[in-house]
C-alpha cells in the first residue's frame, strides 16, 4: 500500500511541476505562454499578432445589422442597495427584407420609470442596449463590413457623441477611443506603455465543449498607486476557435475614477454561429457608472439572441 501511495504522490509531483510556462518577446513586448502552447510548436508569433489584431468581436455585432434574429431583453435598473427601480423585458424580432430592418415588439413588460412621459428613456443604460439590440423605424443601406472601417465620434456632439464612446468602451475594450478624458489613450492594451502594466498569457483549453486558445489579459502585481491612475482593464479573457481564430467568447472587466466620472463594469459574451457567421448570442451586463451633471445609473441586463435569418 505504501509503495503505491509513494507512486501516487511522485507522479502528482511530476505532473504539476512540469507544466511550466514560458516567457516570450516579440517586438519587445512580453507574452506567457502555457506549456500545452509551446508543446504544439505552432507559430505562436503569427498568432498573437492575430488576436492583437481580431475584428471578429466588433464583427460579429455588425453581423446584426444584416440579419433578422429574436431577442429576449430583460433590463433592471437598481438603487444602491440592489433593489429594481425600474426595468423592461420583452421579446423582440427584427426583420431584414429588401436591405432594410424593422424591428416588431413581440411582448412587453415594464416597471418604475423605465420610460418617460414621451415614451423615450429614462435612463442612459437601455439607450446603449437599444443602440445594439433594437431597430427604430426602417433603417436601409448597412452592411457588415469591418475592413477599413475605424468607429470615430469625429461626426458626432453632444449626448449622442458621449453614448458613442460608452459603447466603444463597454462593447469593444482594448482599443483606443479618441476623446474621452484623461483615459482615451489608457485603452489601447497593445501598445508599449499597456505592456508595463498588464501581463498577457495564451493558453489552450475548451471552451463551450470546444478547444480554443484562450488570451487573457491582467494587470501585472504590485503595481501601487499607478494602477489607480492608468489601469482602466480590470481584467480580460477571450477564447478564440483554434481553426479560425474568430472570437467565442469574452469576459471582461473595466473600472476607472475620476473627477469627472467613474464606471465598474463587468461582462460577459458568448458568440454562436449562423450560416458561417459569428454572432453574439448571449451578453450579460453589470455596471454602475456615473459621468457629471448625470444621475448615477447601475444595472444589470441580458440579452438573449436566437432564431436568426437571412
């Protein structure tokens, strides 16, 4: 008994000490790589130049504007306590026909003061919801086009430009965004001052029953006062399709304070595929957020995406 114990012991020894990762530099940058990555002895060099370079997430979003899909929407606006305030679930179908979209309100139902008297928003958060869920009107002409395509707010002033940046910020973190304050250029996670404050890792696991690479991005320890001043990622993981390197799945986290605002975020997308697109099928949302001369909005929200057509 005791000689196959001493076994036992010696081969949990051996498998949890050689599983060592490996620190690479590529154009002066660090990444960790797990030892299931190195082993593969794939081009790992080509493949972080990819994920640094992924429009598949922003894609995928831009995949809505040319199908018709049903929605489920459950929106809760909370006190500070937690308490729902307010909130929206309904049903939704948007339909594409003729290169248009219009969208039909399957059911509706609504607490608190979810809208105003006029039947527009009360709240911030369900505005950015319904910049990316929602179709008011007929809306003609869009395409799903990324390449070429950079999202400014150059065209934009006011509210409309502010929502913009939120959504840039919320829906696609890691780039830059130009003209928020103080933390535009404090986005980018792939330039050189990011890489002295994040550690960046690439790894392969499964993912939803599929083996992916999974990239995750931390901010590195020990860092003292400046990860209040310049850390505004909390912490991002992504998994890519080991074959196409297309996005599966991405959680992640932002916060930042300053004079003039602050944000916590948290959230979560899982992509699906649909006749060989990509497309977000779920995202689950948890913030709390408040910019100056605005009320202090925290929510949570799901958005549940199925039955899509062409």
């Amino acid at each position: 008994m005791r000689p196959l114990l001493y076994l036992i012991l010696f081969l949990f020894f051996v498998l949890t000490t050689s599983a060592q990762d490996t620190t690479v530099r590529i154009d002066n940058q660090s990444f960790t790589l797990a030892e299931v990555v190195v082993r593969n002895n794939f081009d790992y060099r080509r493949l972080l130049n990819q994920i640094k370079e992924d429009t598949t997430f922003y894609k995928a979003f831009r995949n809505l504007r040319i199908l018709g899909f049903t929605s489920y929407n459950d929106i809760k606006m909370l006190n500070r306590k937690g308490g729902v305030t307010a909130s929206l679930y309904s049903k939704t179908r948007q339909n594409r026909s003729n290169g248009c979209r219009t969208m039909d309100v399957l059911e509706e139902k609504i607490t608190g003061d979810f809208y105003d008297r006029k039947g527009e928003y009360n709240y911030e958060t369900p505005e950015l919801y319904a910049g990316l869920f929602f179709t008011k009107g007929t809306i003609c002409g869009e395409d799903n086009i990324v390449k070429g395509r950079t999202r400014n707010v150059s065209n934009k002033r006011g509210m409309e430009k502010h929502k913009e940046q939120l959504k840039m910020l919320f829906f696609n973190p890691g780039k830059k965004i130009p003209g928020i304050p103080l933390i535009g250029n404090k986005l980018d996670l792939y330039d050189d001052d990011a890489h002295k404050l994040y550690d960046y890792r690439l790894d392969l696991e499964e993912y939803k029953g599929q083996l992916c690479y999974v990239f995750s991005i931390t901010p590195k320890e020990n860092l003292g006062f400046l990860k209040n001043d310049r850390v505004v990622v909390d912490q991002m993981t992504t998994w890519f399709d080991q074959k196409t390197l297309e996005v599966l799945g991405r959680n992640y986290s932002l916060s930042y304070k300053a004079l003039v605002y602050d944000f916590d975020v948290q959230m979560e997308v899982e992509m699906g595929k649909f006749e060989g697109l990509t497309v977000p099928k779920i995202l689950r949302y948890k913030g709390n957020w408040d910019v100056a001369f605005k009320k202090r909005e925290r929510a949570v929200f799901t958005a549940t995406l199925f039955d899509f057509k062409k």
